[in-house]
C-alpha cells in the first residue's frame, strides 16, 4: 500500500539507528507480512497490534535475533534491528518472488500438487520429546475428543465433495470450450476467459490488473539488477554495528576480542601446517584400522549369538516369526527405497489445467506455462499414482502403528488383576 511504502530516506536513517524511522519499518513490515500470510494490510490497526504481529510472523519464519523482540511495543526505538529483519526476511524468505506469486493475476484455471514427502513421524517425535507433562486438571475427556475427531471428518468430507463438483463443473467448461482459443497448446478456455467472453465489462478490471503486475514485474526486474548494490550497503549497515560493538553485545558473558597473530614467515607457516595434516591423517589412519578390526570382531561374535539363537526359536515355531519379520523388513525396504529415491520427479506448487483428449498423441496432463510449443508437463495419472503410492506407505504405517497400540494396551491389560477389557 502507498502509505506504507517507506521514502529512500527511511533507509538511511535506519542505517545509523533513527529513532525516526522506526514506524514506517513497523509498517513496511506489517504490510509485507500480512499479505504473506493470506491477510489485508488495514491502516486503522493500533501500532502496537501491528508490532505484535510483526514479531509472531518473524518468530515464526525462524528469525532469532533476541535484539528485535526486546523493542518497546511503541515502535520508538529499533529502525537499524528493523533494517536488519526487513533484509533477512529479503535473502532468506524470497519476499519478493512471494508477493509477486502471491498477487500474480490468474487467468488460467490451476490446482495446487505436491507430492514432495514430509517428515510427520521426525516432528511427531520431537513434540512428544518437548511436551510437558500435563497434570490431572489439564486432561480431556475422551468423548470430547471423539467429537471433535468426528465434527472434522465432516468438514473433511463436505470439503472433499465441494472440490470434487468444482472438478466436474471445471471439466465441463474445459470441454464446451474446447477447440475456441487461439493458443492450440491450451485448446480451451478457463473460467476466467468464459467469463469475460459472457461480460465483457470486466475486461477493464481484467487489463488494470495485468498492467498493475505489468509494473510490479518491471519494477522486480529493475530491483535485481541493482540488488547487488543494496547487499554492498547492507555490508556497511553491520560495519557500522561491529563498530559499534552491537553484533557482539551478551547479556550474561564479556568475550575479550582475540586478534591473530601476524605472520611473520608465511613459508614456516606452511610447513607446520601440512606436518599437522600428515599426523593427522596417520592418526585418521590408525583409527580406521582399529575400528575395522572392532566391527569384524563384533560381527563374528553377533553371528556366533544369531546361529545360537536360531536354533532355540527353530523349537518354538521360528518360521512363522521369521515370515512376520520378513515382512516387515520388506515393506521397510520398500519406503526407503522409494524415499532415496532421485527427487527429480517431485512435483509442487501451482500448476495449469489443461483438457486432452484421449487419443494416444495427446496425454492428459499439467501445464505450467503458455506457449505453442509442448511444454513440460505432468500427467494427472502420473501424480494420481504418485498420490496413491504414498497414501499405500501411508496405510502401511497406520497399520504398523495400530499394532503397536494393540500390544501395549495387552501388556496393561495383563496388569490389571479382576478386569475384563472389551474393545469396541
């Protein structure tokens, strides 16, 4: 918005910490974040609300400079810590590229695929690691829980239905129109385009927001040109603060400053040098040999405990334990042999949809672009079994987990002295 656009001046008063240029980095900042994160920038928010916000997005993207969160609430103080914050939220986050996707003008028909793995069973570990013990005033009734499994299935599946006649409804428009655009890579029109061909008087709101992302565009391209030159600035910005003394300031410790010492033979300095690299690898190569002779060692006494211990299962029905585990390795296997797997094939983001017909020259598929040469496209049988590939492992972990349940709800069972358990 014009209003929070901060003047060329802003910058170089916040270079040497002007107290001056404190708001309008307040507002830069909670004009970019609320447009990041689906919301409307609105001037009549108090400053302190948008300060909050600010530092709750900042802290959720990862930034953890504990200077900029100990600023007053009243945006009096702090523009250089802003600069530094508005800059790593630049180089790290791709601000720019994200508000130009973000306000880039569909005219086309997309949906969104991912078939990138995530890491659910890492992050599920290191929440139940870091939870704290709740104590006996802080549990839920299970039926409470019951019910709010159930309420979101629901949602889940009114959601899912909605989609799925929106599909329908994007494929009978994707068809009807088949044949009518000029693009033959396309074929079709999208939702937008049979819009505007049933109101043409939208397509001045349609050419001022092409001619608004025309100027975003031509202004991103003038900006990486000259990115460079605002990094070199930038690099001054933190000279200024180890000056300073600002980037080595602790609370609790006072480091002295240690300089090294000058060289006075560089040549002397070298020989030491690669004396210390050959110890050091001599010293590598011991170690390896040692560690060598430890694992064979172990191997051969785990082999010599295996053979011991299969011929004790062999009288206790070891073949159908073996078959068990077999399996299991096997499904094992499979998941890590998928997840090792080249991520070339990965797909994610937004991507066009664009009708084929059925005959072998043409396959269904994804476009990501426009143009009347065939482009890289990925076909909706393609990520329909990629889809059904994980939700398979998926499955196969649910199942693995359910077991695991069942076995330690029987060992507590089996503790329980005059009581019946009944599933449901």
């Amino acid at each position: 918005p014009a209003r929070a656009r901060p003047a060329p001046d802003t910058l170089r008063r916040a270079r040497f910490d002007r107290p001056q240029a404190s708001l309008d980095f307040w507002r830069l900042l909670y004009a970019l974040l609320k447009q990041i994160h689906g919301g409307r920038w609105t001037e009549s928010d108090a400053i302190d609300n948008q300060i909050g916000f600010v530092k709750s997005a900042l802290w959720y993207h990862g930034y953890d400079r504990p200077e900029l969160y100990q600023l007053p609430a009243d945006g009096s103080a702090g523009s250089r810590e802003l600069l530094l914050a508005f800059s790593w939220l630049l180089h790290r986050l791709g601000l720019l590229e994200r508000l130009l996707a973000r306000n880039r003008v569909k005219t086309g028909d997309e949906t969104s695929v991912c078939t990138c793995e995530d890491d659910l069973p890492d992050i599920q570990k290191g929440t139940t690691e870091t939870m704290p013990e709740c104590g006996l005033e802080d549990r839920v009734d299970v039926r409470y829980l019951q019910w709010l499994n159930g309420r979101l299935r629901f949602q889940w599946q009114s959601l899912h239905a909605q989609h799925q006649e929106q599909c329908k409804l994007l494929h009978k428009i994707h068809l009807f129109t088949s044949g009518s655009h000029v693009d033959q890579v396309l074929g079709h029109f999208s939702v937008t385009e049979t819009d505007l061909v049933r109101q043409p008087e939208n397509y001045k709101q349609l050419l001022q927001l092409l001619e608004s992302e025309t100027m975003q565009l031509e202004a991103f391209l003038e900006w990486k040109q000259l990115e460079a030159v605002y990094w070199q600035w930038m690099e001054t910005v933190l000279d200024n603060m180890a000056e300073e003394g600002n980037m080595c300031k602790s609370q609790n410790t006072h480091v002295e400053k240690r300089r090294l010492p000058k060289l006075t033979s560089y040549c002397h300095w070298a020989d030491n040098l690669t004396g210390q690299i050959d110890r050091l690898s001599k010293d590598l190569m011991t170690l390896q040999d040692r560690l060598h002779n430890l694992v064979a060692h172990r191997k051969a006494a785990w082999c010599e405990k295996v053979k011991a211990r299969e011929e004790e299962l062999q009288k206790e029905g070891f073949p159908t334990t073996a078959r068990k585990i077999q399996e299991s390795v096997e499904l094992k296997l499979l998941d890590l042999t998928r997840l090792c797997a080249p991520k070339e094939n990965k797909m994610h983001g937004l991507c066009r949809l664009v009708l084929r017909s059925k005959h072998p020259a043409s396959k269904a598929g994804f476009g990501q672009c426009v143009s009347k040469e065939p482009v890289s496209a990925v076909s909706a049988t393609e990520v329909i079994r990629e889809l059904r590939m994980r939700e398979a492992s998926l499955q196969r972990e649910l199942e693995q987990l359910r077991e695991e349940c069942r076995h330690r709800l029987d060992a507590v069972a089996e503790g329980l002295d005059g009581v019946i358990c009944i599933s449901p």
